[in-house]
C-alpha cells in the first residue's frame, strides 16, 4: 500500500502532543504546524491514527493543492480532479471550507463553487449528478484556502474526533473530550500512580485518564469514521488493525477515583464509564471536594477542571480559596493540576503554582496550571520545574 500525506488538526498547545503520539504510532515524516501535525502513511495508519489518536481533532487526506487567483481559477482546479476515483453518481458529498484570502472572503460562495464544478464533471460524464447531504454524505470534503493556494483534501474522520462515542449523559459545559486527553498527557498521567478527579461532573477526565493508563484506543467506542463510506473502504485491514491496537492494551494496578457534589453529575459519570466499559478501573462518589482528604497510601495524580462562569453559582474568591485549603492541608503527596478560564481566580488559591500552560477551552483563553503539595511542613514552598 502507498503512503501519502494527511493532515491531524488538534487545539492549540497539542502540537507537541499529537507530534509525539504519531512518531509513537509509527507515522513518517511527521511535521508539526499551529494547531496541526503532518505526516505520511499508508491506508492501514490512516485507520489507525483514526482509533487511536487522543489529541488529534480531525484527520484530512490531501488529494490536491493548486493556485487559485479568481474564481474561474478555482473551478478549472477543482475540475482538474477526477471525482470518480471517490465518488459515484448515486453517492451524496457536503463541502466544508476554511478561507484565509484576499481573493476569496465568503466561504459559501466558495463552497458553492466547488459544489458546482463536482456536480458539472459529473453531469458532462453521465447525465447525473451525486447530492448534497449535510448530515450524512458519504464524502465529506475539505476547501482550504490560503491566500491564492487552494488545498483539497478528503475528510477521513467524520464529526470530530473529540465525539468518542461513550459520553451520552452530559452536565453543564462538559469538557471536550480531547482536550481532557491533553491536558492529561501535558499533566505527565501515564497510569504510574493513583489517580483523582474531585470535581468529575460527567466524568470525562475519568474516562480519558482510564484509556491513557491502560493504552486503550481513544475512539474504540465511536460509531463510525467517514472512511467507511468510501469506495476503497477495507473492512478486513479495519479489524486487523484494531485487533492489533487492542493487543497492546495494559494493566493497571492504581485506583482512579471521582468526586462529584451533584447527584445528578455521579449519576451521569457512572453511565458514561460504564458506556466506556471502563467501570471497572473507576470509583465515583457522591462528596464535596473540600470536605475531602487523601484516601491513598504514596503518590497522588491529581487533576480536574474547577466550575466556572454560569456553572459557578458561588463566590468565586471563596471557591478558589478553598480549592488551595483542601490541596495545601488535605492532601499531601500529591500532584495537582486543573485548568481555568479565570485568570483572575488564580490569585486566590494562596498556591504558588510550579507550572502554567496557555491553553483554550473553546473560545476562552485558559490557564493549565500545577501545584505540588508536600508533606509536613513545607505548606508554602513550592519547588519549580
């Protein structure tokens, strides 16, 4: 099987990440760029990649890159692609474009125009023409252009990739999915300790740092890949490759634990591990974290993502305080991370943190932060990495 280009789009402060997990995977000729990783590899890594990517957003397969100055450019482009190869008459696509252009402002307009000239090719060939569905195509096609370069590519996911296919019970504002996968791997989580989220709403922390430390594929639950509608779909290499992902799956001999107040979020939490199949390797409990202590024996991984804005119907400088009180007195031994929106609710905690890494949750600018918490006496000495 050939290898060719693709293209893994994650968040902003994963490129590192998502680098490390493709060189991991067996990926070639990997390239890192701002919110995106490039790399090389054949049919079969493109399905792996899809499995088992944790930070990766979306993978796009690129099949053509031309200059575009105007629209007539733009069609002649397009048409220069033999659609066949990916698509039949009775076959329905959807067209999704990024533009970052002078010559091009509108992305409808651009969308429309590389609908007509498919569409056209194919009318001119046959007589028919595929349609339109932007719910369900079997081919989803990506338009980036950039300045006067144009770059078509397939997408090989579907909906992101962050959607795993184990969360059906939600809170209030649930964190994506991966980016719950990378702040842990940016907090150094690899299953080698005991393992707590005291603030688990829905349980996604939960479940990411449960597949992290039994090396489980992030998208072992997922309903489908886009892949699997095209021509060229392998059923047979699918399983193989799956097979041979599972195979390296590991044991895991810690406890990972998850706090909640709500009911209703232990509940929710409870149902997604168990959609998971991950209920065994996590214990969730209804408590509040600040009438909580350390329940382990030797270290601590800690990490969760504190409410905030609507979610926060309490006094934000007494919340934060509190969040340092419990670390600083009631857990000693550990290892603290946990992310927020509020750079200003920082101040609050009376913790010097030994890490902050710029992050995004969504639109909002965020703060990854890491407090390491001693035993004894060394309530405000904190060592620097």
């Amino acid at each position: 099987m050939e290898n060719y280009k693709m293209v893994a789009k994650t968040f902003f402060g994963f490129e590192e990440l998502l680098e490390k997990e493709l060189l991991q995977l067996g990926a070639q000729q990997v390239q890192k760029g701002t919110r995106m990783v490039s790399f090389y590899g054949d049919k079969g890594f493109m399905y792996k990649a899809n499995l088992a990517l944790r930070t990766a957003l979306k993978i796009l397969k690129p099949i053509h890159t031309f200059k575009a100055t105007h629209e007539k450019g733009l069609y002649a482009g397009i048409q220069a692609i033999d659609w066949s190869t990916y698509l039949s008459v009775q076959q329905s696509f959807v067209i999704e474009t990024t533009i970052y252009s002078e010559t091009f402002t509108h992305s409808q307009f651009v969308s429309l125009k590389v609908k007509d000239a498919i569409v056209d090719q194919f009318r001119e060939k046959t007589g028919l023409r595929p349609n339109i569905d932007k719910d369900f195509p079997d081919l989803r096609i990506h338009v980036h252009i950039d300045r006067e370069l144009c770059t078509v590519s397939l997408d090989t996911s579907g909906t992101s990739l962050h959607q795993r296919g184990y969360r059906t019970a939600t809170n209030i504002a649930p964190i994506n999915e991966v980016l719950a996968a990378g702040i842990l791997l940016l907090s150094g989580w690899d299953g080698q300790a005991h393992f707590i989220d005291p603030m688990c709403g829905s349980g996604t922390l939960l479940a990411e740092a449960a597949m992290i430390a039994c090396n489980i594929p992030a998208n072992i639950n997922r309903k489908e890949f886009a892949f699997e509608k095209w021509q060229d779909w392998d059923s047979v290499l699918f399983d193989t490759i799956l097979e041979a992902l599972l195979k390296k799956t590991k044991e895991f001999h810690y406890t990972i634990t998850g706090y909640d107040k709500a009911p209703s979020a232990v509940r929710k939490a409870k149902d997604n591990l168990e959609n998971a199949n991950l209920d065994e390797y996590v214990s969730i409990s209804q408590e509040d974290f600040f009438e909580t202590e350390k329940a382990v024996q030797g270290p601590l991984h800690m990490v969760f993502n504190p409410p905030y804005g609507e979610r926060l119907d309490i006094q934000m400088e007494r919340f934060y305080r509190e969040i340092g009180d419990t670390m600083k007195q009631k857990y000693p031994n550990t290892t603290a991370w946990f992310i927020t929106s509020n750079l200003e609710a920082l101040k609050f905690v009376g913790l010097r943190p030994s890490r902050k890494i710029k992050l995004f949750n969504g639109k909002l600018e965020a703060r990854l932060v890491k407090y390491e918490l001693y035993e004894g006496s060394k309530k405000g000495k904190y060592m620097n990495n």
